[in-house]
C-alpha cells in the first residue's frame, strides 16, 4: 500500500471529534491510537479491541504522524549533559 493510500485512512472533519485526525469510519483519533501503543499496546492487541480496525489503520496513524512530525522543529525538554 503506497503512502498515498494509507493517508487516505485518516480523515479530520470539524464535526468528529473536534476536527482531530480520525480512522476514516471511527472516532479513534490518531493521537488516541498512538497512546495507546506508546504505552505498549501491541498492534495486535489494539486490532483485537477495536472490531473493525485493520493494521493498515495502524500504519496510516504512524505514517501521519511521521510526515506531520516531519515538517517541525523540536527543542529539547529535557536538561542537557554538557
């Protein structure tokens, strides 16, 4: 599935949750998706609760975020050694 196709799983509309990023279909925010596996969810897990997911949902979230991340700049949060 080409990058193109994947993105097309994620929609945001103003009247779904606030215009969050969404599942095409769902009102499972990328953001929530996300959470869910930063805090180790398995894909496996997360596919398991939610009927109706498929793992390329999960890949559409993680290629959004990567091309969304992508285009910023970050400073660090964190104190430095040094």
């Amino acid at each position: 599935m080409t990058d193109e196709q994947l993105l097309e799983r994620i929609v945001a509309n103003p009247k779904i949750m606030a215009g969050k990023p969404v599942i095409r279909g769902t009102r499972l925010t990328v953001d929530f998706i996300l959470n869910l596996l930063a805090h180790g969810s398995t894909a496996t897990e997360v596919l398991r609760e939610y009927d109706g997911l498929e793992n390329e949902d999960i890949q559409a979230c993680l290629l959004f975020a990567t091309q969304s991340l992508g285009n910023m700049a970050f400073m660090p949060l964190g104190k430095q050694d040094g």
